[in-house]
C-alpha cells in the first residue's frame, strides 16, 4: 500500500471531485430532499396534534391560551373533538411512514445508480489508462478499490441524504419549540453545539480507526490474492507455515482494529447518552428557574425529546462519514487517473504490406532502467523471424512497444513506412495476436478461453484453431471436451496445457501478425517444432514473430539477437535438429 494511498484528501478536495458523479441525479436528490422535508413537516402536524390532545387530557388551557403564533395554532385545534383529533394524528402517522419509506427506496435507487457508474468507470480506467501506471497497482490494490472501497461510496450517500433530511427535521422541530420559548429552545441549541463539538474531536479519533482497519484489510486481500495466484509454488516450497503465519497475523490486525473501532464507538455512544441527560436536567433547571408553566416546559421538553433523535442521527452520519474518508479518497484518485487518447483518425487497415520496422527506439521504465537504446529491429511481411536474447533483456518490452502497450522515449515505430501511431491502436490491434510466458487462462471452459476476446469465434473455429496447436489430444480426452471448465486460473491444466489454449486463442483470430513471447516455454521440443511448422501452415501469410531466449526454429527467415539495449542480426540462424 503507497503512502499517497493512504493519505486522505481535504473534505473539501473530495467534494469537489465526487460531488460531480451525483450530477445526473440532481433532479432525485432534489426529489428526495423535499421528501424528507414533507416527512419533517407531517411529523410536526402529528407532534402537534399530539400537545393539543395532551393539553385537553391535562384540562391546562392557561397555556391554550397564552399570546403567539403557536399557541394560536394550538387553541384552534383544540376546539375540534376528540375523535377528530385522534384520527388527523393517525393520519399524520401513516403520511410520515409512507413518506419514509418512498424516501428510503429513492435514496437506495439513486446511491446505488452512482456507485455503479464510478465502478464501471474504475474499471474502465484500471483498463485504459498506460499500462505502465496500471501495472504499479497491485492486484489486491484494484480488488480492494473495486469491491471494497467503491461500494462503500453508496453508504457515503446514504449519510449524507440522511444528514440533509435530518437537517430539515431539525429545523422544523427546533422552530417550532422556537415558537414556544425561546429560551428553552436557546439554551437546547447552546447545549447541543457542547456536544457537538466534543463529539467532533472524538471524529478525528474515529476517522484514523477507520483507516487504520481499511489499511488492515487491504493488506488481507493482498495477502489472499497472491495465496491463490502462487498456490502452487508455495507448496512447492513447503512455505505453508510461512503465510499461514503471515495471514493469521494480518487476521488479527484488521480483528483487533475492528474490536478499537467498535469500543471507541461505544464510548462516543456512552458520552453521547450522558451528554442528553445532562442537557435535560440543565433545561427543567431553567424551566423551574424561569417559572415557566408545567405545561409548556414539558411541551417544549417533548419537541426537543422528539428532535434528538434526528441530531443523534446527524451525529451518526457524520461520524460515519469520518470513517469513509479513507475509502471515499481512494474512490476519487482512482477515477482521477487519465485514460489514454488515441488522436488518430480512423483508418482502414486490412494487414502489414511491406515490414514493421523499429528505427533508433529507446525506451526506459519509470524505474529508470534503460532496456532499449537506439535499438532498431525490422520484420518483413509475411516472414517467420526469432529475436533471441537474454532474460531481461527487453524482449517483452519491445513486444509491448509494437503492442501500443508502451510509446517509446525516442525514435518511433513505423508499419509500411508509416509511423505506428498514425494506425490508430483499435486498427492495428484488430489485425495482431499474441499469445505470451504469461499463461492468462481464466476461469470457464475451454471454449470460453479460446474465444476470450472473439465471441464471434465458433465452435468449429475454436476446435481448427486446438487443432493447429496440438492441444486437440488431451481436449477430447476431457469428460466435456471442449467444454471441459479449466479451473480457476486453469490449475487443472498442466503448464504445457495451458499454453496450447492460449496459442489457439491467438490462431484463432486468424491474425495478419502473430507474436509468440517464449509462448511454448512449458512445452517439448518435439511438440514445439510440430506446433510451430503446423502454425506455419495453416497462417501461411502470416508474419510470425518468435520471441525467445532459446534457440531459433525451422522456418525462420531471420534472427535477431536482442542484448545490452540493442539489435544484432545473426546470418546464420540456429536449426533445431529435431525438426
């Protein structure tokens, strides 16, 4: 986890970057705002029902009586019976909770309609911003945003619509008591700001908790991720002892940073409660102090009573809110990442005519490691060529320059002459394959595997393209063929297995180039040769690109030795005796 991760950003910093997400549902937050305000007005009607059954049961008409606009209201209620009264306050009642109910289902609908548009936007960033940005976040790290951190922004909006709709709450009860005397309802406010301002220095206490337990569970799912993808290998190791220690141990951090949390929590609640018992006996105090009526003091008591609630609310949301703003930060870095542009005109581009062509590239990585420097490189149409070279080397990184996956520092890439960017990356990807050491089979069927990125792929394409890969004799020994689910990350396939799906994949889409990054490294010599002449075969004008740091096969028309930043033709290629 980076430092900057975990940093929160300033409120206001994170207003301004999320608050425009909610922009299309400004209309419904509108909609829901006036809600809680109905919701607050017919609560009061049924409060104030309530003081005029309660002053006619108590026979204390003084009060009835007494100057000012509440009173009026509360003496002209008072000459309807009893019975109409009992039924507008059950009206009242049933208005309130249905009120509530349209406002809770709103406020869910609208939530969850942002949250899914910020996660389909993180997943498209985490895909189309440079791959060498998206490579420096870890896979627990985009796990973690996506199914953790992003879902919580739909929490995030609930408190704050409850805090709004508390708000409006508030201020409808705490006029009203207004309207009563203003010098209980004065001295409740003053009273209710102490609190509140103890409260939010606990927040700040609250709000590191909260990051602290976030920090713990990333670290967990860090922890499983990499369990799940190096399984093998830790058993290989006998390193089972070693990371379940290491799991148990950030199992007890994150369990321990739940149980701070939760006893934190429960002290605020505590400090909360004797904070309202306080203010109640500070008020009858005044109450008796200023001799106001019995009555009225308890009419005034009753209101605020029936305030707390929604100020405890508030007080909830809020310190929920503290607790999100690690996660809400996180959210708003991650939708701040730039995707890449791609400024070239759409172009028609069917296959490569003449050569690709590397002219005095250079390129080095964020780390400041120099693979290529002044490196040039060219492959013919519809020739078979090897570049052979050291691990390390910059192989693959020359392979991700042709990919668009890299741009290079200097120098540039040409396709029939023309600089590779002037393609456009969707053109010249459409017409290449690559099937590389990274063994990327994913969960499914086999026929799922093969048609990955193609769903137009058919069965018969699918089962040509097994064919020319050799993998054809074990998928028609599965129990389902073709149908045959690999397992997560294909665990119930050998190595070699897996590499011969992932060749079909890429023969499949029948490419105008074919790149092979030490693609059959998990298989046999004499398969190998097998494969790559019935490759040959069936993609007879194909230009094939072998990369690999073993020696060269049949049917090469050239090789390139790739070593120190730099290209180096051998003339007399290396033969495979095998073949």
């Amino acid at each position: 986890m980076t430092t900057g991760r975990a940093t929160p950003l300033g409120w206001r910093e994170l207003v301004h970057r999320l608050a425009p997400l909610a922009r299309p549902e400004r209309p419904w937050l509108a909609l829901i705002v006036g809600l809680g305000l109905l919701l607050s007005l017919a609560e009061g009607v049924g409060l104030t029902l309530g003081l005029v059954l309660i002053y006619r049961l108590l026979g204390a008409g003084d009060v009835l009586d007494a100057d000012g606009p509440a009173h009026v209201l509360l003496a002209s209620l008072s000459q309807h019976s009893l019975s109409v009264l009992t039924f507008w306050a059950l009206a009242t009642i049933l208005a309130s909770t249905v009120l509530a109910i349209a406002s809770e289902l709103l406020s869910e609908t609208v939530a969850n309609r942002v949250t899914h548009r910020v996660r389909t936007r993180i997943y498209a960033t985490y895909l189309t911003v440079s791959y060498q940005r998206a490579s420096a976040h870890g896979h627990g790290e985009m796990l973690d945003t996506l199914d953790y951190e992003t879902p919580l922004l739909t929490q995030a909006i609930g408190e704050v619509v409850a805090i709004v709709i508390g708000i409006c709450a508030v201020l409808v009860y705490g006029g009203y008591a207004l309207l009563l005397s203003w010098q209980l309802t004065l001295a409740a406010l003053l009273l209710g700001l102490a609190l509140a301002a103890t409260l939010a220095i606990a927040s700040r206490r609250l709000a590191a908790l909260g990051a602290r337990t976030s920090a713990f569970n990333e670290r967990l799912l860090a922890l499983t991720v990499t369990t799940v993808q190096a399984m093998r290998t830790i058993r290989l190791h006998a390193a089972e002892p070693l990371f379940i220690d290491r799991y148990a141990a950030a199992s007890k951090g994150l369990a321990q940073s739940h149980v701070r949390l939760a006893r934190f929590q429960s002290g605020v609640r505590a400090v909360r409660q004797i904070g309202k018992l306080a203010a109640l006996a500070v008020l009858i105090a005044i109450a008796l102090r200023l001799a106001i009526p019995a009555a009225l003091a308890i009419a005034v008591v009753a209101i605020l009573i029936r305030l707390l609630p929604h100020a405890t609310q508030i007080e909830d949301n809020m310190l929920a809110l503290f607790q999100l703003r690690l996660p809400l930060t996180i959210v708003a870095r991650a939708i701040a990442e730039a995707p890449l542009t791609d400024n070239a005109p759409p172009v028609s581009f069917t296959r490569l005519r003449r050569e690709l062509r590397l002219d005095r590239v250079t390129f080095t990585h964020a780390d400041g490691t120099q693979v290529l420097h002044d490196a040039s490189f060219v492959i013919g149409a519809g020739e078979m060529v090897t570049v052979r070279g050291p691990s390390g080397g910059g192989k693959t990184t020359m392979i991700n320059l042709i990919a668009r996956l890299y741009e290079p520092d200097d120098g540039q890439i040409t396709v029939d002459g023309r600089p590779l960017p002037a393609i456009g990356r969707q053109a010249w990807l459409d017409r290449i394959a690559f099937s590389g050491q990274d063994i990327e089979v994913h969960p499914g069927s086999i026929f799922d595997n093969v048609r990955f990125d193609n769903p137009a792929i058919s069965r018969d394409d699918a089962r040509w393209a097994l064919g020319v890969a050799h993998a054809l004799d074990f998928v028609d020994r599965l129990p389902a063929g073709i149908d045959s689910e690999v397992g997560d990350d294909g665990l119930r396939l050998s190595g070699g297995q897996r590499q011969r799906i992932c060749l079909a994949r890429a023969i499949a889409r029948r490419p105008d180039m074919l790149i092979l990054d030490e693609a059959t490294s998990a298989i046999e010599s004499q398969l190998e040769a097998r494969i790559y002449r019935a490759i040959r075969a069936a993609l007879p004008a194909t230009t094939i690109l072998v990369v690999t740091h073993r020696l060269t096969v049949e049917g090469s028309s050239a090789e390139w030795l790739l070593e120190d930043g730099g290209f180096s033709r051998i003339d007399q290629p290396a033969r495979v005796a095998t073949l």
